[in-house]
C-alpha cells in the first residue's frame, strides 16, 4: 500500500473533507429511511460503537464497507459519495 508523507497536511485536511462527505450523506439518508443505527449494525453485523464513530468522522471506511452500507440502504454508492 502506498505510504503518505506525513509532512503533508494538506492531504489530511483533503481525505478528511472528503470523508465527511461520505458521513454525512450516509447520515442524512440513514435517518430519511428512518433507520436507527442499531437497525444498521443488524443489517451488516457492524458494531454499533463503529457506526456512531463513523457517523461523528472518528472513524475510516474502506470501500467494501462503503458497498456494504449503500446496499443496506438501499441506495447507490455513488450517492453517498456525492459533494
């Protein structure tokens, strides 16, 4: 896996960004489907603990399980992904 230089910020501040982005739009659609998070960690057998994590940016995602939450949503990766 390709290694960061930690003497660029900048990056970090990107990636944060851009999580966010996943986040909150994961957030948003979550609660308009009206699902809690424990319905959530039912669905996927994600810990409940990771998810309220995930949901405050505390903590990463990797791309499987970004397609593991769109499919329980029911909605298209791209649209959580989407600015």
């Amino acid at each position: 896996m390709p290694r960061r230089k930690r003497d660029e910020p900048h990056l970090s501040d990107a990636i944060l960004r851009e999580r966010m982005i996943f986040v909150n739009n994961f957030r948003n659609i979550r609660k308009e489907a009206k699902l809690t998070q424990k319905e959530i960690r039912n669905r996927t057998g994600f810990a409940q603990s990771w998810i309220s994590e995930l949901e405050t940016g505390k903590s990463t995602i990797n791309i499987d399980n970004m397609i593991i939450l769109a499919h329980t949503l029911d909605t298209p990766l791209w649209k959580l992904l989407k600015p």
